[in-house]
C-alpha cells in the first residue's frame, strides 16, 4: 500500500519503543552460503532465535559502494545476484522481503551530515539477502539497504552510524555485512573448504582485531591503514571492512559485544560475526 508524505514522516512516531535491538555484524563470505547449511549458516540462524523479532531490517552490505549516501525505498526490492560463476541454483534463489518506503524516508531525515537520497533501482544484494534469509526464511521482515559511500573514510561512516541510533530503540535491526578479513585475490581455492585454515599474516590479523573489538577499543580500529602489513593485507580495499564500522558506530557504552563464526576460511577470508548489545 502506498504512503502518502506525512504518513512517511511520521512512520518512527507509529512504531512503539522497544528496548534498544541489538546490532549485528555478519561476515558473508561466499554467495554459496546462501544454499548451505554450515556452521556458519546455523550459527546466523541461532542469532535470530535469541532476539526479538524486529520490526524491519536496515542493511549495510559490502556489495552497495556508491558515490554518495542512497537508501532504498521501494516497496518490492529485487533480488540481485552480483556475482558469477556459480551454480544455476544460486541465481534462482529469490528473497521476496518487502521493502519500506516509511523507514527509508524515516532513515534519510534522520541523517543531518550528509544528504542521503532514496533509490528506487537497487534492492537487495546478495551481501543482504545471503545472510539474512537464514535470520528470517519467510521473508516476512522488511528490508531497506544503506549504501556505502566510497568517497569517505572509516570515521566519517563510523560518526554517520551513530545518526541512526534512533532506529535500534524503535525495533528496528541494523546489519552490517561484510568481511573483515577479505582479501580475495590471496584466496587458497584448493583449500576453501579446509577448517579454520588461515595464512600467518590472517591469522595475526583476526588476532589484533578481535583484542581490539572485545576491548571495545574502536580507535584503531578506525585508523586500520596504521595497524601494520597484515591489517592491510586483510583491507585491501574497505568495501567489505567499512560494514563493521556501522556497527561499531552504533554500539552504546553499556552495550556488550561478543563474537561468533570466529574463522578464518581459505587462506585469506574471515568468517567472524559480532554481536552487539
């Protein structure tokens, strides 16, 4: 049904106060997740068992790097399959999540650093619906992306993150996804499927960004060009990395933060999830 203007404005003021939702990071990691049942699939489905049931659902993927700051604001958002080279079974996968034209109108006032404009073309990339199709298989919670402005550093979308604050205390559930680990061009193809398996320099990365995650210590975190080689072998490029700082920019101080898939997978990927709050 559509909404008319005052009806999207107001759409926050409908929806009841709940305690604040928590905020959740998932590391993606291959499309073919999508299809598997893993440890890692049933871990993100044991997540959604042990919260509530969220009125909608914003997403910050890895795979919507835009110049400037867009939201979606369809009614029916697309399933986009960005990728190639798999089977013909993952590119039939459909997630007909509705969208939600008040919460991305809602979304974009919220925001005063930047203006962010409301798109009507994207919908649900595969680093949305891969993961949160094993949170909620029925489709039946509402999904709005946020992309991923390219031209901006890691603090200026952590300090961006916190405008939306707002929306956790109105049951409404953030999700970055990405990986903090991703560096596919080092990717060890013969032993993707080989447990925990990770090259020294990952190893030693996911080391220091879990100290500093847990220590709640976001400041290197922001600064992870200065963290040394294997932070930068990990970051090769921030599309995948920048999804975890939306959430760490929406973690409050009483706020606990604890990780879960905590692996590395192929040499050169991590599978780590956190969860905030």
């Amino acid at each position: 049904m559509d909404m008319n203007l005052h009806e999207l404005r107001n759409f926050a003021d409908q929806l009841p106060s709940t305690d604040p939702m928590p905020v959740l990071f998932l590391g993606h990691g291959s499309p073919m997740n999508a299809l598997e049942d893993n440890e890692f699939t049933r871990a993100f489905k044991e997540v959604a068992k042990n919260i509530q049931k969220p009125a909608a659902i914003l997403c910050v993927s890895a795979h919507w790097f835009t110049r400037g700051t867009f939201v979606t604001a369809m009614q029916m958002p697309r399933t986009i399959h960005d990728f190639g080279g798999f089977p013909r079974e993952l590119y039939e996968v459909q997630y007909p999540a509705p969208g939600s034209p008040g919460l991305a109108q809602t979304t974009k006032e919220l925001v005063k650093s930047t203006t962010v404009q409301l798109d009507e073309t994207w919908g649900l990339d595969h680093g949305a619906w891969s993961v949160i199709k094993h949170l909620y298989p029925d489709a039946s919670v509402p999904v709005i992306q946020f992309s991923i402005d390219y031209t901006r550093n890691a603090e200026w979308h952590f300090n961006l993150a916190k405008e939306l604050a707002l929306l956790r205390k109105k049951g409404i559930l953030i999700i970055g996804s990405g990986n903090i680990i991703h560096n596919l061009g080092m990717v060890d193809f013969q032993n993707f499927y080989r447990d925990n398996y990770g090259y020294d320099w990952a190893i030693e990365a996911r080391a220091l960004f879990n100290k500093h995650l847990l220590s709640g210590d976001t400041k290197p975190l922001l600064q992870y060009q200065s963290l040394g080689k294997p932070a930068l072998l990990s970051i090769p490029s921030p599309d995948h990395y920048l999804p975890l700082i939306y959430t760490l920019g929406l973690k409050e101080e009483k706020d606990a933060i604890s990780l879960f898939n905590d692996k590395l997978v192929a040499g050169s990927l991590s599978m780590t999830s956190v969860k905030i709050g």
